[in-house]
C-alpha cells in the first residue's frame, strides 16, 4: 500500500481538509490549519506530501513524522506543526481503517469510556453570557468557557477588572456551584492585569484560568501561580514537546492544552500527553476547529489517563456560516449528552466525512482574525 493522492479544500468558516488516497482505496482524512493562515498552510503541506510522503508506505507513521519534522532542517513554528498535524491526522485515519480499529485501539486502548466536553459561551467580548451560560446548562452542558475580558491596556484600571468580575459572578449566580466555568484571558493581560485578574476572580472559584499571559511570556507564570489557587491553563500556541518541557520544569502549569491540528498531531499530543502526566498535569485539548480536528482529539482523550476535559466548537461564534456537523454523513457521532460525548467506535478517526459536501462548498476562505486597537491606536491583543 501506498500513498497515492491527495486533495486540500478550504471550506467555511475557517478550516482546511486534507484528503489522502492511497493505492488500494483507502482515504484518510487531516485538518491542517492555522486559523487565519490556511494558505500558508496549505502549501506547507503540499511540499511535505510532494517532497517526502507521495509514493511511501502510510502506515510508517513515526517514520513519517520524523521526516516532516527534522528533514527539513529549519523546526517547529505554527506553520510546519500544524502542516504535519494534519497530515499525521490523515495517516492516523488511514492506518486505524487499515486495521479495522478506532485509533485509541492503536495507541494502548481506552482509558475511559466517554470524554467530558464543554461549551463555549459568549463572543470575542464577553457580554451576555449569563443567559447564554443558563441555556447550555439547560442542554446539559455542565462546564462552560468564557473569555475573561476584552482588549486590555498593559496597565488598565480598575474598572476593567471589576468589570470582568461582575460578569464572572453574574455566570456563576446564573448556573450555580455544581457546573465548572473555564476563564480564557486569550493572552490578553500584561503580567501586571494577570495578577490582579487572577486574584479578583478567586472567589468565584473557575475551573481554570487559560492563557492568562502570552506564550512568550511564559517564564511569568509562577508569578501568576503565586497569586491563586485557581489552575493555570495554557499550551494552544505551543507546538511541539518541545515548546512544553520548558513549561512543565518551572511547575507553574496544572492543566495543558494542545492543538491537535497545531502541536504536531496525534503521533505528537500523545508524547505530549504523557509528558504531562510525569510532570502530575492534566490535558485539555484546544479544539476551537472543525469535525477532523476534534475527532483526533477525542482519540487522545480516549487513551490517555490524563486527559481531563474536551473543547468543542459546536454553536462556537466563529461558525456563522457552517458548524461542526455540517461536513459528516452522520451528524450523531458528535452526540454530546450530559456533558459528555461517547467515545467513537469506527474504524480510524471514527467520522464518515461528506464529500460531495466539502466538494461542494470548498473555495478561497479568507478568514481573518479582528486586528484591534486601543483608544491611543496602539495595536491591542485580541
């Protein structure tokens, strides 16, 4: 068997598909993409099936990532991770199809019986989310996220941080002690606004603060540890083992979040996942991307012991035009009930993705992140 083919579409909101062929039939399926950056992307992938993986053996998967990772001298970085992860994808698929397994029955076999997941409420600026917290407890969510705040100046004042904790409380009135609420600060706040936020929110006991600082920042989280007990989360714009050794040897971390279609794939989030559980963190999966990228998520989740709960973006704010369901033939594999979502149990990435639909749909997606400014016109994180 070999590979044979291959296919990319950029299909809306904001996801590329990869498709690969091989020689006696079967079809795999990846999803290789930075948001906002799918061009690049998809010809990042393209020089790594044209230059190393047409023509080889699909099944040599760590053989295969070895050689997208290291044979082109220059490593690492959003782009070539998230190429890779999206191609290892596809292999995955192929190799579970080829076995007649679930890729989890590859990878060691199940450690649990069904992930729990939550649900994304509220915008890029989180106003009205106590009502919309409200309604996904009552489909039977039991964790939300949030984003914490909106753009934030390196030293706001303090309106700004009683701002985000009076919309922390009205959620946590709203639904009550028994459901977990997940705080995103989206790497927004300075150092300085992290220690005062992380502080502030403490009372209304999250289940984690995610990104309370930029990735580049990360030597400041001990500091922002230092000033609550509420867990750290962080991890979605590192890429590699790499980028998380130097994170879990300063054990400021109690929780990390790889993208499965950023850090390298499944072959990747797996050694990722284990490494985080020498070190006693848990995982979270980032997963704000369509139906391939969460089905690879879910096939870590399911085998490794650590794996704590599972983003989704169904209903998420980015999906105006298309949700997650809109690209399978059978929208009941993404079942979420009670809060949790039954492991999958076909072949492979355990999804039967429509193809006449991505077809159909497939054209320039330009998606771009909003560029946002503060009141003096200074570029603001978003």
């Amino acid at each position: 068997m070999r590979i044979v083919d291959y296919e990319l579409y950029s299909v809306p909101p904001r996801w590329l598909f990869l498709r690969l062929e091989t020689s006696d039939g079967l079809v795999g399926w990846g999803e290789p993409v930075v948001e906002g950056r799918s061009r690049t992307v998809r010809t990042a992938v393209e020089e790594l099936l044209d230059g190393y993986l047409l023509g080889e053996d699909p099944l040599r998967i760590e053989d295969h990532w070895q050689t997208m990772y290291r044979g082109g001298f220059y490593r690492g970085g959003p782009i070539l991770m998230s190429a890779i992860a999206g191609i290892d994808q596809a292999l995955w698929d192929i190799k579970g199809k080829h076995f007649g397994a679930p890729v989890y029955e590859l990878l060691g076999g199940r450690a649990r019986d069904r992930v729990r997941v939550y649900q994304w409420i509220g915008g890029d600026r989180p106003e009205g989310v106590a009502q919309a917290a409200t309604e996904k407890v009552d489909e039977g969510f039991s964790a939300l996220k949030m984003n914490a705040t909106a753009e934030l100046r390196h030293v706001d004042a303090p309106a700004a941080v009683a701002a985000a904790v009076e919309r922390i409380a009205r959620v946590r009135e709203a639904v009550g002690p028994s459901v977990d609420i997940g705080i995103d600060f989206h790497g927004r706040a300075s150092k300085s606004m992290a220690k005062r936020l992380v502080s502030a929110l403490e009372p209304h006991e999250p289940m984690f603060v995610e990104e309370p600082v930029l990735p580049e920042h990360n030597d400041a989280l001990a500091q922002v540890a230092s000033r609550t007990n509420v867990p750290i989360a962080t991890g979605e714009r590192l890429f590699s083992r790499w980028d998380f050794k130097e994170l879990f040897e300063q054990g400021a971390v109690d929780i990390v979040q790889p993208d499965l279609s950023h850090a390298g794939g499944i072959t990747e989030v797996k050694k990722i996942a284990a490494m985080a559980a020498a070190y006693d963190v848990s995982m979270a999966p980032h997963c704000p991307l369509g139906p391939i990228a969460l089905a690879a998520c879910l096939q870590v989740d399911a085998c490794s012991p650590n794996a704590l709960i599972q983003e989704q973006s169904l209903d998420i704010h980015y999906n105006e035009t298309r949700d997650v369901l809109h690209y399978l033939e059978n929208r009941s594999e993404f079942a979420f009930d009670d809060g949790y979502v039954e492991l999958p149990t076909e072949p492979g990435l355990g999804i039967d993705i429509d193809e006449e639909r991505v077809r159909d749909n497939a054209g320039d997606v330009d998606w771009h992140n909003p560029v946002w400014r503060h009141e003096d016109g200074s570029i603001a994180e978003w």
